[in-house]
C-alpha cells in the first residue's frame, strides 16, 4: 500500500503544474513533513506552504516553526473555517504557468527512451549518436539538468528527450528510485513517443506493463524495444516473440523491435520505427473515410442493446492529430460501451496506419440542424 501511496503522490507531483503542500498547525513540524519538503524540493515544481487548522489567522508564531522546510514563507489557512484561503489562492495562482505547452518546440519527432536501469538506454543512445549527426542544448521550459539532443535523421529532426536522466540511470541505487521515476514521467509527458527498453534476458515485468499502460494513457504513442537479443539463442527467439505478443496482446499495436543496441543489431530500425509512428500520429484523415470506416462498422457488427436501448452513430469524423481522436454522434454517449468501443478503434486501425498510437473517441450527442435551430432559437 505504500508503494502504491508513493506512486500516486510522485504522478501527481509530475503532473502538477503547481503544488499546494498542506501540514498541520496542531501537531506542528513532523519528521514526514521534512521528508515530504525534501521531495518536493527536487522536484523542481512551484510549491505552496500551507499551515493548516490555524484558527486565528493572525497569530504568526504557529507558522514560524514551518519556515525551517525551507520552501518559502508558510500561509497560515483553516480549511474548516474558511480563513487565508484566497491568500492561498492567490500565491498558488501566481506561480502557474502562463503558457501551456511547449513554445519553442524546435525538434519535429519528440522522443523518449525509457526503462529500468541497466537495460541498455545509454547504450542505445550512444549508438544511436555514433551513428547520426547530433547536437546537445538544454530543454527550455524545463528542469534545469534536463537535456535533449537532436538528430539530424534523413533530413528530419528527432529531439531525444533528457538524455541526461538516460545516463544517470545507470549509476542508481534504491533510495533514489523515487527521482527515477519522477524522471521517467515527466520524459514521457514532454515527449509524442515513448520506447520502452526492456532487457531481453529478464522479460517484461509488471512494472514495465504499468509504465506502458502510463504511455497510453498519458496519449502517447509507444514502441516495445526489446534489448540484448545477442543474449537469446536462436533456438529460443521465436518462442521468445510469442512469449512477448501474448504479454502485450492487450496493445497488439504496438511495434515490437528486438534489437542488440551493444552490437548495433537492428539499432537503425529503431529511428526509422519512431518517425513511421510520429507520421501516423500527424495524420488527419478525411471526413467521409472516417464516417465510412465507422459506418460500416457498425453495420457489420452493430452494438449490444443496454437495456432497452441501443446505440445509434449518426456521424464520425477524426476531429485531432496527436493522438488521433475521433468525434462520433450518437444517439446517447451512455450507451456506448468499453467492449465496443474497443472494436471501433481495431476497425479504425485497420481502416488507416496508426501504429503504436493510442486512438481516443469521443462520444457527443447528435444534433440535427432542425434540433439546433430550434434550440438556438429558443435560446
Ligand atoms: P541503462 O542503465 O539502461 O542506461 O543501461 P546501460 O546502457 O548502462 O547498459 C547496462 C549494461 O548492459 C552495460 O553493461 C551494457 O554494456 C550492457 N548492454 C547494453 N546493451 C546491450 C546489448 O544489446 N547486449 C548485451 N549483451 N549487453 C548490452
């Protein structure tokens, strides 16, 4: 339980744009609170101090003891009795991003390579650089030890994101496992593709299926690489590849490539893979095709009724790129269902290239102009 506590509070410190850390008036400053601080430091992240169940707002003294965690003047608050909390707001507000994104976004494929330590990312990063003409600069917008490289691959750019966490990896201990993955998250969100490395000699472990799951959610798009495929005997690597489209059959999407990055076995599919993938990402297909593709595959295998009741797609089109997503208007979005939205998705990959994305859908109410007009109308 508290691994999973901590893994929940490191994806939220990765996600947060700003982060409100709360401690306690009443017991006063606690060793955990000082253990807390110290991740949030290394975080890099804008931090909020708020000293809590203060309830009266105006003596200092019950803050005072909290300035020691070193993450800036506390804010007395009583979230019981509503007091400091627009101070609060007004601090945590002022620490927000003004913009979203990336500005100066200065690479075309933006990729990241992941994976647990020693199994072989800085030795496919230095293959990779060995092979290709590469230049370093540091990740605007980023923490400050985060640095990209960009390759220069067939007159295209692929930046290779925090190439520095790559190669502190492989120095790692326990303790700080914790900044590790931290590291991996926020590579994985600053990225469009994720490569998963795994160890050929150690299969895929759960964690790998949890940070794979991680990519897919998160909207990226990801390619398996499994390394030191030098290690297996040729007599084993066929029952080794079923092994492994059994363990992902849930994302049978995505590209496998069995690579040695040691002996430079296969490394030159491993850009060409990433672009193949970052084109199918990019690409908006038409209106009619999508509607098509939907239509008939609703026709060929229509949906199971919920209770009474079925669900009607009236119109499809993809809407965005990166991850592709697509618009469906249906009779009522409750009635769609996880199973068939699954098949919708297969008909839509086999229909046009999106390998290793995730595909979303979006179920919307379907308005006819009449509908629409009368609405406004009344409106
Ligand atoms: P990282 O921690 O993921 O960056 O892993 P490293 O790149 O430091 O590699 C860990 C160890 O695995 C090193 O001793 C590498 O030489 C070795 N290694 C990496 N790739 C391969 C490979 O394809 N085949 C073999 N046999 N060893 C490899």
């Amino acid at each position: 339980l508290e691994g999973k506590v901590q893994l929940q509070v490191e994806l939220g410190i990765t996600q947060a744009d700003a982060i409100i850390f709360v401690v306690d008036a009443k017991t006063g400053l606690i060793a955990s609170d000082e253990e807390v601080a110290e991740v949030l430091r290394s975080s890099n992240k804008p931090v909020v101090l708020a000293v809590n169940k203060v309830d009266s707002i105006n003596q200092p003294g019950q803050t005072a003891d909290f300035l020691r965690l070193g993450i800036g003047i506390p804010i007395a608050i009583s979230a019981y009795h509503n007091l400091g909390i627009d101070d609060l707001m007004e601090s945590v507000t002022a620490l927000l991003p003004t913009t979203t994104g990336n500005p100066t976004q200065q690479a075309d494929v933006k990729l990241s390579i992941i994976g647990r330590p020693n199994v072989g990312k800085s030795t496919l990063l230095n293959t990779l650089l060995g092979t290709e003409r590469a230049i370093v600069h540091d990740a605007p917008g980023t923490t400050r030890d985060a640095i990209d490289v960009i390759i220069n691959w067939n007159n295209k750019k692929i930046s290779l994101i925090d190439t520095a966490g790559i190669k502190r990896h492989s120095k790692i201990s326990s303790g700080i496992e914790f900044y590790s993955l931290i590291r991996t998250v926020q590579s994985i969100n600053r990225g469009d593709i994720a490569m998963l490395l795994i160890d050929a000699t150690e299969f895929i472990t759960v964690n790998d299926l949890h940070i794979a799951n991680y990519i897919t959610e998160a909207g990226k798009s990801l390619v398996l690489i499994v390394n030191k495929w030098d290690l297996i005997p040729k007599a084993q690597q066929q029952q080794f590849k079923l092994y492994m489209d059994q363990r992902i059959s849930f994302m049978a999407y995505v590209p496998i490539l069995y690579i040695s990055a040691k002996l430079k076995i296969k490394t030159s599919r491993v850009l060409a893979t990433a672009y193949k993938v970052w084109e199918g990402r990019q690409i908006l297909q038409s209106d009619s095709d999508v509607d098509m593709v939907i239509k008939q595959a609703f026709e060929s295998h229509p949906p199971q009724r919920v209770g009474t009741k079925q669900l009607h797609i009236f119109k499809a089109h993809q809407d965005k790129t990166n991850p592709p997503t697509f618009v469906l208007e249906v009779n009522n979005p409750e009635l769609s269902y996880t199973a068939y939205q699954r098949y919708l998705k297969k008909q839509l990959r086999s229909a046009f290239s999106f390998t290793g994305s995730p595909l979303n859908l979006i179920f919307i109410r379907f308005r006819n102009k009449k509908m629409r007009k009368l609405k406004e109308s009344k409106a």
